[in-house]
C-alpha cells in the first residue's frame, strides 16, 4: 500500500472518529433462567474515542498525503 492510500484511509478514520466520537455496542445477558422461563438484560455500552485521536489521525492523514517522495 503506498503512503498516500494509508494518508486517505487516516483522514476518512479521522474524521470518522471526530464525527462520531465513541463506538456504541449492545450486550445481553441472562439475568433468570428458570427451565422454559428465561429473562434476559439488555445493556448499551460505549467505548469513547477522544477527539485527539481524530485530529492526530487526520494530521498524520495530511502529511503522508503530502508528503514529497
């Protein structure tokens, strides 16, 4: 891969990560099992991404992107 497809691919996660700013999932756990009754929890959880993250991306993105070979 050259340095100027990996310099696109950190600008689109970049801005990505500062448009979004976290990565939202859902767990479900079994909270009562009781034979053919069966109760179950939902529960969202995030993992945040800070925003310094996107810029460094994108700032890493801009300079591969530009940079002289």
């Amino acid at each position: 891969m050259s340095a100027r497809t990996i310099g696109v691919i950190l600008i689109v996660l970049g801005l990505v990560a500062l448009a979004y700013q976290g990565i939202s999932y859902t767990t479900r756990e079994k909270v009562v099992d009781l034979g053919p009754i069966e109760a179950s929890k939902e529960t969202k959880k995030t993992i945040p991404l800070p925003p310094i993250l996107g810029i460094v991306a994108v700032a890493g993105g801009v300079l591969l992107l530009f940079r002289k070979t």
